[in-house]
C-alpha cells in the first residue's frame, strides 16, 4: 500500500479534465486510486506521478467502487511500467523468511 498524489489527463464530453488523486496500492501494471470523483470504466487518459512529472497512458479497468473517503478506481497502464514508481518490488519467486 504506497499513499502517491498523481493528476489525471482525461477528456470526457470533449472537455480536457485534470483531476487529482491518490495511490491506495501500486504495482508494475497500474494502481488502485483513491479520487474525489468517479470515472467510468473503460475511460482512457493519462497519468502523471506527481513527484516525477512522469506520465503513462492507462485506462480504467472495472467499474470504481464509493467509499467514505472517495471513489476506488482502478487502473491499468497501456503497457507495464516497472520503474514508473520508482519503487522496488520483490521478484515474482520470493518467499518470506519463516
């Protein structure tokens, strides 16, 4: 669980929106956003991770779900993206330490 700001570029109705969020969890392919307002599924836009100024093209994968502290939105990057975080993840094959 990685707490990120990072904006989102996205154009619904022909307008240019750019909407700020947050990270809930991160990983090579995308992340679980917390956002103040909804996107529907299937929307493309691009995603900036704030403390980089990077930015990916990704689109939302499944339906956002309410919570009390905003909507949970689920991402996909277009491609995965292993250092657009710029965390380390394990590799696939660890195991923890008994």
């Amino acid at each position: 669980m990685v707490r990120t700001p990072v904006t989102l570029y996205v154009r619904i109705a022909n307008q240019e929106l750019t909407i700020g969020a947050d990270t809930v969890a991160v990983n090579d392919h995308g992340a679980m956003l917390l956002c103040s307002r909804t996107l529907p599924e299937g929307t493309r836009m691009e995603i900036q991770n704030d403390s980089t100024r990077e930015r990916l093209p990704c689109r939302v994968t499944r339906t956002p779900r309410d919570t009390p502290e905003g909507c949970l939105i689920p991402i996909e990057f277009d491609t995965p993206s292993p250092g657009f975080w710029h965390i380390s993840f394990p590799p696939p094959n660890w195991k923890p330490v008994d």
